[in-house]
C-alpha cells in the first residue's frame, strides 16, 4: 500500500468515538457527489444533511471527506444496536454465504420463523401470537388494516391528528401531515378518519383520559364503532413532533377498542426496541395492543417489518392473504436474530434510559436559561425540544432549522420533526457513549446560543 493510499475505515463500534472535522461540513468530496446525485436521483428524494457516508459504528459517522460526525438519529431511529454491529455483520455474512433468497412463500426458512417466534414472546401481553413479517414499516402498517379487516369484516380506520404511518397510498391516508409526504399524490385511500389526539404541551390542562373522551366521542358521532374496523396510532408519536400522550389517554383508547370489537394497533416502528428504555414503548402505559407494528430498530439497518399480534385477529386472512417477495427476507432475518439477541443481552434498554436521563438533565438545563425551547419531552433515546417564540408560544420553525443547520455544519447529526416543524429529535443509537453524547449537546447548546 503506498502512501497516498485512502484506507477505507471499516464500520463497527471499532471506529474512534471522537468528534472530528477534517474539512467544512459538507466537503468537497460530498459536495461533488451531491452535485452527481441532482443530475441521477429524482428530485423528490431529498437529502437533509448534504453528507456522503463512508463508515459507521458505535455512536460516529464517518463521511467520505475524513470527517467524523455524531450521530443522534441512528438513521431514522434504525441502527438502535449499533451500526454494522459484529453480531449482525457476522450473522448476515454467515446467511449471505448459505442462501440470499428463495422467498418464504416458496420453500419456507427457520430464520423467518424464529423471528417470528421472538416477536410473539417479546410483544406485551401473554396470550397467544401469531407474526407475519414484511420489508419497510408502511407495508407492516397496510398489513396491519387488512387483517384488522379481515377479522372484524369492518372497514373504517382511526388514525389521530400528527400522525405518520407512512409513504404509501393507503398510509398516506393515514398519516396527517400533507407537505412533504401527501401534498400532490391523492387521491387517498378511502375510509380513513382522524381523531383528536392527547398533545400535554398544547391540549391546555386536558388530561388523558379526558383526552381520550374528547377522541372517543369524535370516533363515535363521525364513524360508529360498528364501522371501525381499527384504531392505529403511535404509543409516543415519532414524526409528529416526540409526542407523549398524557397518561392514562392510551389505556382508555384501548379499553375503549375492546369493548367495541375494535381492533387496536400500535405503530411502534420508531418506539420499538428498546428505543424507550422498555422493549416496546406500549410498556409505559401498560397496554396490551391487539397488534404491535415493528420496523426500523429491529434488524440492526436490514429492511424488516412485521406485524404481531393475538392468534385469532392474525388468523383471519385467508391462506395466501398475506405475503410478498421479499417479506421476511433471510438475510434480514438473520441480522435481527443477532439484534435481538443484543437487545436482550447487551444491556440496551437500560443504556436507552440512562440515555433519556442524560439527554432530558443536559435539556432541562438548558431550557432553564432559554425561553424558546418550550418543552422538553420524550422517554429514553427518543427525546426532543419544541422550539417556539417565548412571547407567543407559537411554532419557531425558522429557530428550528437554523439550530439543525449549525449542528450539521459542526458535526453534529440531528433531525428535526414535528407538524410545525419546529422539534429537534434526538435518536441516538443505543451503542454511543456518554463522551459523544455530551459531546453533540455542547454544540447543540452553542448552536442555540448562536441562532
Ligand atoms: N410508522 C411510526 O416512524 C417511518 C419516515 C421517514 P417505513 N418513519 C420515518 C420519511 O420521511 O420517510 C415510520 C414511522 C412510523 C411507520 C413508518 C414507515 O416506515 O419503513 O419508512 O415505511
């Protein structure tokens, strides 16, 4: 190897877990290869952080300019585990050498299976499961709706106001927000309707479960429990804005499904996984949700969804009702076999709530000191700030994007979120250390002082 040779840095926890910038943020390397992506990717696919990956591991990311990055959002809430974990690298390469594919409709595979298996034990609730396993959070959440529809015969869907359920037509309908993800792309699917959710920081003094009457007795005069096939909603919303629903709200929603032969599903693709501190965020309250809908955190970065849930209700379709190429691909299989393990293993759900206590004390200090960050909320590595204007309290979207934008060019990953648009999300994976995380806070507090 000569000595001009760029050695590509392998991923893993193996990466130095320091902060470092070679170059301004984004460098020259990224702003070429962003220039090649506008004249190749469609338009539509935005980049939020104009920053090409090379590598990486623990709590770092390493960009093909040399720079090192903290990364507080685990790419969407995903790489909960770790990036290129060495359980899950060693699994995939193990099930990548044995077979890539054959499609579990086809000739069947124990991987899918044992997932399947771990999603019934580790679920809430003790009754009897069943679990089918799909690619991407949307399709589990379409899923969900037709086998809530199955086993109901009914065909009206509740989702609440700053929901997302995804990109697809009929999660489209479901999610709330129309710029960017339905703004042009309706007609939606139809029989979705919408219902006042529990937000404690705007809903003045409403508590849970009044909360959850007001929502009730919307569902009740605008669909009738005899047209409801289902009820979908996140335990804490995750691009809404971090919502935590007062307490109290959920079990009402549920005791309330229940009595109306309702099927009740939680979208837990962004809360699952030790994401909260518990393995699913349903835990907090706890719920014992008719369906559980996974994504994201649950293959270490591979695409895998699944929906679990009571025997009965996943029984109702059909055989070949359900399916799919891809759905429950081996080798995502593998990789969240040796997630799971890690999740249960590894410590990781008290790492995501000693997490949370760092995040929320660094957060609640700072808010101490600046008026403009109207709350601070969330459970575990799932914590946010809502940026508003302290003399009217409305939405500081402006503040928001401002404060992301210095963080990125300091090195700093953060996401926004929210309706407004004016929430700072911190999803750190589970695998950083308190170093970095201090780290990324100082200049997120730099980046406020500055903005
Ligand atoms: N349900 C609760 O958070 C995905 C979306 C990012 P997919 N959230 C990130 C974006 O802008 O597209 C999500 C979620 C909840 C469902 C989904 C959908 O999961 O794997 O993106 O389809």
């Amino acid at each position: 190897m000569s000595s001009t040779t760029v050695t590509t840095p392998r991923g893993g926890p193996g990466l130095e877990q320091r902060r470092r910038l070679v170059t301004e943020v984004p460098g020259p390397r990224s702003r070429e290869l962003m220039e090649r992506k506008r004249g190749a990717v469609a338009a539509g696919v935005g980049v939020s952080l104009p920053v090409f990956t090379e590598a990486a591991g623990g709590g770092v990311l390493v960009d093909v300019d040399g720079n090192t990055l903290i990364d507080l959002g685990s790419g969407i809430a995903v790489t909960g585990v770790g990036n290129s974990a060495p359980g899950v690298v060693e699994a995939v390469v193990e099930q990548v050498q044995r077979f890539t594919h054959s499609c579990f409709m086809i000739t069947a595979y124990d991987g899918y299976v044992e997932v399947c298996e771990a999603l019934n034990r580790l679920t809430p609730g003790d009754h009897d499961k069943r679990s089918a396993l799909f690619n991407t959070g949307a399709e589990a959440v379409e899923n969900a709706v037709k086998i809530a529809r199955s086993y109901t015969r009914k065909s009206a869907v509740v989702a609440f106001d700053h929901a997302y359920h995804g990109r697809t037509n009929l999660t489209m309908a479901l999610t709330a927000k129309s710029m960017p993800y339905k703004s042009g792309f309706g007609p939606f699917a139809p029989e979705i309707y919408r219902a006042p959710l529990s937000y404690p920081y705007r809903d003045a003094g409403l508590d849970g479960p009044q909360a959850a009457a007001r929502a009730i007795s919307q569902i009740e005069k605008q669909v009738g429990a005899a047209n409801l096939a289902a009820v979908v909603i996140e335990p804490i919303q995750g691009e809404g804005g971090f919502i935590v629903p007062a307490p109290g709200f959920l079990p009402a929603i549920v005791a309330w499904c229940r009595e109306n032969d309702v099927v009740f599903i939680a979208d837990e693709v962004q809360t699952g996984f030790a994401r909260t501190g518990r393995m699913f965020a349903s835990e907090h309250e706890g719920i014992v949700p008719d369906l559980v809908v996974t994504a994201k955190g649950i293959a270490g970065g591979l695409p895998l969804s699944a929906v679990t849930g009571r025997a009965a209700i996943m029984d109702a379709p059909h055989v070949g009702g359900l399916g799919g190429t891809y759905g429950g691909n081996p080798i995502a299989c593998a990789a969240a076999l040796a997630a799971i393990e890690s999740f249960e293993h590894d410590g990781l759900l008290e790492r995501a709530t000693a997490i949370g206590d760092l995040l929320l004390g660094r957060l609640h200090d700072l808010q101490q000191g600046d008026p403009r960050i109207g709350d601070v909320r969330g459970r575990g590595a799932m914590i946010a700030i809502e940026l508003v204007d302290p003399l009217t309290g409305e939405p500081d979207a402006a503040l928001t994007g401002r404060v992301a934008a210095a963080c990125h060019a300091e090195g700093v990953i953060v996401l926004t979120c929210g309706t407004f648009g004016n929430v700072i999300r911190f999803l750190p994976p589970l695998a950083i250390d308190d170093a970095l995380l201090h780290d990324g806070l100082d200049v997120v507090a730099a980046a406020l002082g500055s903005a």
